[in-house]
C-alpha cells in the first residue's frame, strides 16, 4: 500500500476554483502518513480561507514572502529545507508560467526555486489555456528540470467547457505522490541500522550515555524501508515513534548492542552502524547506589566493544556503513576508520556545529569510500537519509565488497 509515513509534503495552493479540493487533499495526504504544511498565494485566498487548510493540517499556513515570525525573517528558506515534496494542486496557468520563467515573486515560486526536494504539480485550468501553445511549451520546461506532473482530467468544468484541465481527484494526487517515493532501490534486500545511544550503568540510578536522539538512524530506517528494504533497527534508549513496517529491537547498553546485531548477521545484506555508542563503560555496575562522600572519587572504565568493526570483520561480513561523528579534522579521521575499520563506506558529520547533529532535524555530511566520497548539502534528516541509501543501493549493486577479510 502506498504510503508517505515520515515524510513532510510542502502543499502550494495557487489561485484558481480547484483550490477547494486542496481541504481533502490535505486529508488525503495526513491518511497516509504525511506531515504536511500549506502555502497559499493570495489568489488562493479568494477561493479558500486559510483557517480551513489550518485547521486540516495542524500547521500555520504560510502565505508572505518575508515573515516577520519566521528564523531571520527567511520562510522559504526554513520551508524549502523541511519539505520532502513540494505538492502544488492546483498549479494555475499562470503559476505553471511563472515558474517555467523562473520566477520569485511570491512565496510559492520562491520555495519551488529554493528547494532540493522533487516537486509535483497538478495543473487545473480551462480547457482552451490547457491547450494553449504556451502552457504546453511552459510544461515541457517544466517537465525537462525534472518537475513531474499528475492530471489534469477531463470533464466538465466550472466555466461550463468540456475538456482537458480539471484538477485530478485528490486521492489520485496523494497516490503519486507516495509513488514518487516507491524507489525500489532495495527491493528485497535485509538492512540492519542501530540507532540512538547506549546507556551504561554506573549504579542502579546512574549511567553514562550521550546526546545523540536517534533521528537519523531512524530516518535512515525509513528510507531503506521506502527503499524496499527488509528493515530491522536496533535502537539504544530513544523517544521516536518506530518507522511502519520497520522491525525494532530494544537495546540498553553496547553489548547488549552487540549481541543484537551479531545474531542478526545470518541474513543480513547492509549494516548500517548510525548509532552513538559509548566508547566506553564502567569497569563495575555498584549494586547499590553510590553516596555522596569524598570530594573527588574515580571511575574506573573499561573500553566497549566495537561493533561496526566487529560486524566487519565477522564470517558473515554484509556490506558495512559507519558513521564518523567528529569534531575536528573530519574527513582525515573519516578517511583512517574507514580504512582501519575495513568499512565499504562512513558518513562524516561535524558534531561541534550545534545546528546539525545531534538532536537537530537538519544534517549535513560527506559520505565517502574506498575510490570515492560525496557532499550532501545542509537539508533535513529525511532528505539525508534518502540520499544515504541511494549511495549505499548504488555501490551495494556495483558489486562493492570493499576490503576482504
């Protein structure tokens, strides 16, 4: 069944008697799985209040260029990077132009220049304007930038016209746009992903953890589930709803890690090693918990065990990502653990920047291995994580084995 579970669709409402549909097609898109936000242009307010599509999404909708609300007063900056998809139903003739030229002088055309991610148009104009030698020449530049277009229908229109350029019906729009994310790319293939932290006890009250959230190991779930993937996710402590269809296995500490993931191996194809595991544990649990006493005390702690490391080098060896969470000279460390480490690939990001990484919804990285490496730019974690598995199906179906045992 088609599904947009996780993922945030950007709905452009543009000015034209089809805007009435956009209520149930934010309906549509929330019954399967989307978190979705509005844009309105001002035509579209004659047609349609923004209190409906308000209420409908559970979000503000977003109508000026320039909010004054907004971080640094940059909207389409900050709705650009959130989107997965940009949806504009209807996209009028005059919008379909405005963007063909490459336009900016509303908030919806700004966000469509603005953003990385695919956009879906449903047309919905009279007919003769359908047929119109400038909207056809203007869909084909759409088209040809990689714009992808669902409907429009024929039938009888509010004009009284009989033709082409109804707006499809909403549930017809809210299915491509879910099929836009139908990769494939790892159609029946077995990913194992860990997540989140690991917690280890000190005493019955206390531990030693860190700050990762899990968001992109979870998001990375995700993607491969979209992917097709057979997908189990090995998660430390976190408090993320578990990706649908994704299986989840509940672990504390980096043994209990470990143990986990050793037992997956059997039949698994990818493992994908996002968690933050501490690299170390106290050398002792105390029974009791420990009291307040001397001014100083020491603990004493034990290394963990590696397990990206130990994953790649085990008998059953699947194709193995880390991750390389650094605060300085990234990618030369980068560079020495996925070397060390025997790694078919590691995805380096900067944890000192506090607007990325851990606990943010936005990341940025380079992926890089053995002959290779790729930026992806600042988006959301979704985005990311989508582009990750495309990398790891592309070097996983070139036959990458990376280092042998």
């Amino acid at each position: 069944m088609a599904h947009l579970f996780n993922r945030n669709v950007l709905v452009g409402v543009s000015g034209g008697i089809a805007a009435y549909k956009s209520a149930e097609l934010v309906r549509q898109l929330q019954e399967i799985g989307a978190s979705v936000r509005v844009i309105m242009t001002r035509g579209a307010r004659e047609f349609i209040t923004p209190l409906t599509l308000q209420a409908l999404s559970g979000n503000p909708v977003h109508t000026e260029l320039l909010d004054t609300e907004a971080e640094l007063g940059m909207s389409h900056i900050e709705l650009a990077r959130w989107a997965d998809l940009l949806l504009i139903a209807p996209a009028t003739a005059d919008l379909l132009a405005r963007l063909a030229a490459g336009r900016a002088d509303d908030l919806l055309a700004t966000v469509a220049l603005a953003t990385a991610a695919p956009v879906l148009l449903a047309p919905a104009m009279n007919q003769q304007m359908w047929r119109d030698k400038a909207t056809t020449a203007n869909i084909t530049t759409l088209t040809a930038r990689g714009y992808s277009m669902v409907g429009p229908a024929s039938g009888e229109q509010a004009c009284g016209d009989v033709g082409p350029g109804r707006m499809a019906q909403p549930e017809v729009i809210a299915a491509a746009a879910a099929a836009l994310f139908e990769t494939g790319l790892l159609a029946g293939k077995r990913v194992v992903i860990t997540a989140g932290p690991t917690v280890e006890a000190l005493d019955p009250v206390r531990y030693i953890s860190n700050r990762s959230s899990g968001k992109m190991g979870y998001a990375l779930a995700q993607a491969a589930v979209d992917a097709g993937a057979r997908t189990t996710l090995v998660s430390g402590p976190v408090n993320l709803p578990v990706p649908d269809h994704a299986r989840l296995v509940k672990v504390v500490s980096a043994n209990d890690m470990l143990e986990e993931c050793l037992a997956l191996l059997p039949e698994c194809d990818i493992f994908i090693a996002c968690a933050a595991v501490a690299d170390y544990r106290p050398a002792a649990i105390e029974q009791q918990k420990i009291k307040k006493g001397p001014e100083q005390i020491t603990l004493q702690l034990v290394r963990n065990p590696d397990i990206v490391a130990t994953v790649a080098a085990s008998e059953y060896r699947p194709f193995t990502v880390g991750f390389a969470a650094e605060t300085n000279d990234l990618l030369a460390h980068a560079r020495s653990k996925l070397s060390r480490k025997r790694l078919n690939m590691i995805v380096a990001n900067d944890v000192s920047d506090n607007s990325i990484g851990f606990n943010s919804d936005n990341n940025e990285a380079t992926v890089l291995w053995p002959d290779g490496e790729q930026a992806i730019a600042l988006t959301g974690k979704g985005s990311m994580a989508r582009q990750i598995i495309q990398l790891i199906a592309r070097e996983h179906g070139a036959g990458d084995t990376g280092q042998s045992n």
